[in-house]
C-alpha cells in the first residue's frame, strides 16, 4: 500500500473514532471504565497486540475471521488500545503502526473496507441477505413492534452482563435493501449465558444467541457509527416497521414465546442490575478487568490459550486503584468533543 494512502486511512480513522467517543455520555454505568482500568490499560494492550502478531494472522483475512467476530470487535477496543499506547509513551509512529494493522482485521472482518464513518454497516452477502427475507414467516406489522422491544432489552441485558462492551452481545447491521426496495435491519444477540464472567448468574429461561429482522418501508433513516451504535434522528425506525421476525438457538419464536421472552429479559435485567449496583468500586474495576480481557477470548481461543488475566495483573489493578487515577490535562480548547478527539486520535503524519 501506497505511503499516502496509509496517511488517509489514519486521518479517517480517526475522523470516524472521533464520533462515538467524542458523542458519548459523560456519565457511564456503573461507572466509567477509563476510572478503574487505566492502571492496567497499558497491559491489555500489550497482551492484545503481541497476540495478534503471534497469533499467524496477520496478512491472513480468512484467519482474521477465525480469531474475531466482527469487526465491531476491533472497533471498540481501538481508543483503548491509542490510550495503552500512548500510556506506555509508545513512539508516535509506532502507534500509527499498530492501528494500520487493527485496520487491517477490521477490513478482513467488514466486506475488505475497514469503515463507514456513518452509514450503513454490511456484513451479510447479497444471497444472505435473500435468506433472511424468505426463510421465516414475518409477524404482522401491528405485532412486529414487539421485536423494537425485545431488541432495547437485549441491549439493556448486554450492560448488565458486559458493562461497555457492547460488542460482545449485540451485533446490529444493515439496513439491507430487498428486491421489493424495502429494507431489512439485522440485530445479532450472542453470548447470552456468559457463566465464565458471571459465575452465580441465573441464566436459566434465556438462550445462548437471538437474531432479530426487522423489515421495513421506503422511508426508513438510519445509520450506524464504528461502534456500532444506530442513529434514528428521523424518527423512522417504528413507523416504518412492516414485519418481522425472532430466531432463538435456530428456532423461530411465536408471538407468545416473544412476549414471554421479553419478560424474562426484563426480570434479568432487574436483577443483574441490583447485583451490579451492590458492588463496590473496587470490585467494580476487577469486573471490568475481567471483562477487557473477556474481550479478547476469542482470539485466545483461536491460539489455544487462557484468555484470564494473570494474578499480577489483578495485583497491578489494586496498586494502582490505590495510588488513584492521574489528573488529565486541562485544555481551554474551543473545540467540540469530536473535532477534539479527530485530532488527538489522528496519527497520519507519523507513518514512516
């Protein structure tokens, strides 16, 4: 690849970084994790990279497949890895280097293109997509409403179990156009029953994996960030619902299993949240290390090793929890959070 091409791809990374994390809430639930995880950011990161590269991956889209589940796998984790780096005051060019090849994995996991910086998110082929249209019976459009439900649920019960980490739950792509010059929305559910994180969980009445279709007219308006986050700011998602469908383990679910379900979901996150909400802080910050590391499992997975964070490492936690976080660096800057972050996250002109 050409050295300016490298340079643009940095820039737009950047660009399209800087919009979820430059968007989102200053208030994070249970609480942010740059609070509790930054003494061993530098860690994971370290662990994270020397992986990959050991991991025969690289240059390998197929085996990048392998390792990762999505692209939004990637996505998510890559303003942690800038900051671990730049913890370690790892060279500039360095950094650079290290995000070329996170852009790598997240092009072998996204149709070979490495983003969209809003738009649409595709990952299912054209004969996937004819699939997913014709496979199962659609519910009526009065009673497809229910899915927009089950699927803020599903959402809501992926914190309770993941916190930030959205992506090891919920995968949601689209919106596909269909012969018909209607549009199908995918929200893929996975890992459900994370009993390694949550040992004492009841997860019993839930399945492993949901997907759930949503299709919908012409005047359907969304887009998508990096991190996977979905924008409506039209307001079309409801109005323009015509049908849809829920997959549980394989099974299409009826009407009625939809609304039991969606009890059930709404009974675990109750529950899960008190559980979290009881925590005190600094096990709050070992839950979200086990969780960063959870994160990369299968990429561990895929090279045959644990996926646990070490006794060191939980040791490093408590240390630097106890020495307390270090104060950031004012900025009188008139910048919006976004244009900021395009800047602090843009490592274009140190390619070499």
């Amino acid at each position: 690849m050409y050295l300016v091409d490298k340079k643009i791809m940095l820039k737009d990374f950047a660009q399209a970084l800087a919009i979820p994390v430059g968007l989102t809430d200053s208030l994070k639930w249970p609480v942010r994790a740059g609070s509790v995880i930054f003494p061993i950011r530098n860690l994971l990161v370290n662990e994270f990279i020397s992986q990959i590269e050991a991991s025969g991956i690289i240059g390998k889209p197929d085996e990048w497949r392998r390792a990762f589940d999505g692209p939004t796998q990637l996505w998510r984790m890559s303003h942690h890895l800038i900051s671990g780096l730049v913890d370690d005051k790892v060279e500039k060019s360095v950094i650079a280097d290290r995000i070329l090849l996170l852009l790598e994995g997240i092009a072998a996991l996204n149709n070979d293109h490495y983003f969209e910086k809003t738009g649409a998110h595709y990952i299912f082929s054209g004969s996937e997509v004819a699939e997913v249209a014709s496979s199962f019976k659609s519910l009526e459009k009065a009673t497809a409403r229910k899915l927009l439900m089950l699927s803020g649920l599903l959402w809501a019960y992926s914190e309770t179990n993941y916190f930030v980490a959205h992506e090891l739950t919920c995968e949601y792509h689209g919106a596909y156009k269909l012969a018909d010059d209607t549009y199908a929305v995918v929200r893929e559910f996975k890992n459900l029953r994370p009993t390694q994180l949550w040992s004492n969980r009841d997860f019993n009445g839930l399945p492993e994996y949901i997907r759930v279709i949503t299709f919908h007219d012409k005047s359907l308006q969304i887009q998508f960030d990096v991190y996977n986050n979905l924008f409506d700011e039209a307001g079309t998602m409801a109005p323009s619902i015509t049908g849809g469908y829920a997959i549980a383990d394989g099974k299409q679910l009826s009407y009625d299993e939809i609304l039991s379900l969606i009890v059930t979901v709404s009974e675990k996150v109750t529950a899960f949240t008190e559980e979290v909400n009881a925590l005190s802080k600094q096990e709050i910050a070992h839950k979200y290390k086990d969780i960063f590391w959870y994160r990369k499992k299968s990429l561990a997975d895929y090279m045959g090793v644990g996926w646990r964070p070490s006794d060191e490492i939980a040791k490093t936690l408590d240390e630097g929890l106890a020495a307390g976080q270090p104060a950031a660096p004012k900025s009188a800057s008139s910048l919006s959070p976004v244009e900021k972050f395009a800047i602090e996250y843009d490592f274009s002109e140190y390619v070499k």
